[in-house]
C-alpha cells in the first residue's frame, strides 16, 4: 500500500504553535480529491463544516478553521484498505501521527474520530506510560469521560470525515457534542463579525 503524505491544509499559513485543537480521522479518503484541503468542496471538507456547524462553529472553509488553531490530519496515510484495519496497520501509522503532534505544544484538546484514531491515541500513551489514555469499550459508553494524553484532553468520538458523518443522525449528534465540548476546552469561539 502507498504511503501518502499527510493532509494539506495549507491555504491559511501555518504556525503549530497557534493549534489548539487536533481532529484525527482514520484514513486518507479513496479519491484524493476528497481528503482536507485536497480540492474546493472536498467531502473531508465539507463534512467536517458540517459537524463543526452542527456543533455550533458554522464557517465557511477548513482554512477558516485552521486560522482559529485547528488542526485536520488523518491516522493512517492511505485510504481505508478492504476489510477490517488491524492492530499491525496502527502500530505503523503511530509514529508519522505522533510525529506530526509533536510540534503542537499549545494543543488542548485531541477529537478522535472513530476507532483507528483511539486506538492510535492508546498505543502512544501505552509508549510513554504504560498505560491506555482512554478505556476499552463501545464509544457510544466511553464518549463524555475526562480522558488525557500528556496533559491534552482527549475526545473518542465518531467518525466525521466522509460518508460516515451521513450514516445516522444520533451519531452525527453525539460528534457535534463532543466537538462543541472540545472547542470549550480548546477555548475557540466563532470570530466576531
């Protein structure tokens, strides 16, 4: 499988120590023109705009999201293989995602969009300290705990990014709640017009 690159949002300059808030999706989209920033009206996009209007951010593109320090990028560096994604898939994607966090010292809150992203998230905090950041178990139990990695607030969430976010409106509900509860922690408000 071809690694790619993570996504590029690069529209708006970026500095990472204005990133407060890092959402990480599970894999790159299948069509390249659908991942952030990729093509005008990306699915990744656009679905993304959607959840953060729904969780009440309504702006008008992921540049305007990235001006308010938030940060899109994606677990795995390809699009989702056929079949289930297992644990080896994740181990090897840690290191470019730890990497690409790293530099986000002023980061406040992880939103993890789906199960690779907690598993991803779990397997560095394994790695530094011994220990899982978030507990095992169904994300629709587990969602709304106070969860921390290196003193970053944590989110397990659903997934955003794609046609996940159409599949049901009470999972569409329960991420927009916790995106709005990562943006109060983050501390970002819509900008004053």
């Amino acid at each position: 499988m071809t690694q790619r690159s993570a996504p590029d949002v690069s529209s708006v300059p970026f500095d990472p120590v204005s990133v407060r808030l890092v959402v990480i999706s599970e894999c790159l989209a299948r069509d390249p023109a659908d991942n952030y920033g990729a093509s005008p009206g990306s699915l990744f996009d656009t679905t993304t705009l959607e959840a953060f209007a729904a969780a009440g951010l309504e702006l008008g593109s992921v540049a305007d999201l990235r001006a308010l320090g938030v940060h899109l990028t994606v677990t795995l560096r390809h699009p989702r293989p056929e079949g289930r994604i297992g644990a080896d898939m994740i181990a090897a994607a840690v290191p470019a995602l730890e990497e690409e966090l790293a530099p986000f010292e002023n980061a406040r809150a992880y939103v993890l969009a789906g199960d690779v992203a907690i598993a991803a998230i779990n397997r560095i905090a394994r790695s530094r300290s011994g220990t899982r950041a978030i507990p095992a178990g169904s994300t629709y139990r587990i969602r709304g705990g106070e969860y921390y990695l290196d003193g970053v607030r944590v989110f397990p969430s659903y997934l955003q990014a794609g046609p996940a976010w159409y599949i049901k409106a009470s999972k569409r509900r329960m991420i927009a709640e916790d995106i709005a509860a990562a943006l109060a922690v983050a501390g970002i408000t819509a900008p004053v017009p």
